[in-house]
C-alpha cells in the first residue's frame, strides 16, 4: 500500500529510483532564459525584456520539443493517439517559432506559483491507456507519475515535466489554447480596480 507522499505526488524520487522513469530534453538553457525575462523579487521594476531574450526562450523550447517529438515512443498508444500527439507537437512547435520570429514584448505566461497549484492527479485515478497529450508516453510507465489536471477540462492531463514550460512561457493549455494567463490578469485588473473604486470611496466620505 502506497504512502500519502507517493499516492498524490508530493515526493520527487531520484531519477536512478525510477527504472521506468523516460528521459526528456534538457531545459536548463530554456529556464535560465525565462528567469532572465520574467518578473522576479532581483527584477529592476518595470524593466522591459530584450526582444532577442524573449524570441530565445521561445526558440529554446521549441527546440526541446523537437528533439520531444523525434524521440517520442513507438507502440505506446493506438494509431490514432500517436497521430495526434504528433500533430499537436507539430502544432506548439509552429506557434513557438511563429513567435520567435516576432516576439512579443514581454513574456506573459503563468507564474510558477500557477503550476504548483494544479490539481495533482493521484496515480491510482491513471489507467493504462492515458497518455501525456505532449509526449505520447504511457503515465504509468513511470513509478512515480506526477500528473496534472488543467482547470479548463477535466479530461485535459499532462505530464507536469512537459506542460510546465509551455505554461510558464505561453500560458495556454496545449489542447484547447484556453489563456490561463490572460484570466489571471483580467482577475488582477478587476482586483485592483476594486480596491481602487474602495479607496475612493473612503476619501470621498471622508472629505463629502
């Protein structure tokens, strides 16, 4: 019987614990060039990424998607499922190099915080034939599966390691391009808006 750790993902076993755990494509270059043009607490305030900076990151992942898609398993789903995920890497991979062609002027994915807050799907809720929608793999090849549910469709699950850096640089799910990231601005603007509209409140009855 599984633990509480190991049943809802919240452990991260080494890699050599993980015999059936798959090899993905370093994003090491990808992360430090999204940390160079994201907001952070060492940011410079209302700095302006270097449009150079941006279209990298996007051509970074795209190129780890890439190598995703050459290396993606054979005889792991049906016929149809393969064609699909192909078709959909093709898909992100298009839309990343569009952009950096034309990058826009600041990155405007979710926040870090945003990831780590997805819903967790424990591995007894997996069945063998769910397969991440990105890499085509079985989720239940790895011992350890860390899964994650997006908020706009409860059949909408992927590998955590495989949707992350789309999230954090496009803020989309993959599958049905719903803006996380825009919500949450629109969520933020509609906060301080209020908080605004309270504020003024207060000094006019102050002062009425």
């Amino acid at each position: 019987m599984s633990n509480y750790e190991i049943e809802h993902n919240t452990t991260e076993p080494s890699a050599a614990s993980q015999p059936g755990r798959r090899r993905r494509p370093d994003l090491s270059t990808f992360f430090a060039t999204l940390s160079e043009i994201t907001p952070g607490p060492d940011s410079r305030p209302h700095a302006v990424p270097v449009p150079g900076d941006v279209s990298a990151a996007f051509f970074s992942l795209a190129e780890a998607l890439e190598v995703m898609r050459r290396e993606a398993p054979e005889g792991t789903a049906t016929e149809g499922t393969t064609q699909d995920s192909e078709g959909l890497l093709t898909q992100m991979i298009q839309t990343l190099l569009s952009e950096a062609d034309t990058p826009p002027r600041q990155v405007e994915g979710v926040s870090e915080e945003f990831c780590d807050v997805l819903d967790r799907v424990p591995k007894s809720s997996l069945d063998t034939s769910q397969t991440c929608p990105i890499c085509n793999t079985p989720f239940l090849e790895d011992e350890y599966p860390l899964v994650v549910r997006l908020p706009c469709h409860p059949t909408h699950l992927f590998d955590l390691d495989c949707v992350r850096p789309w999230l954090r640089l496009r803020g989309t799910c993959p599958l049905d391009r719903t803006d996380f990231a825009k919500q949450l601005r629109e969520k933020a603007e509609a906060l301080k808006k209020l908080v605004e509209e309270d504020e003024k409140e207060e000094w006019d009855g102050m002062y009425g």
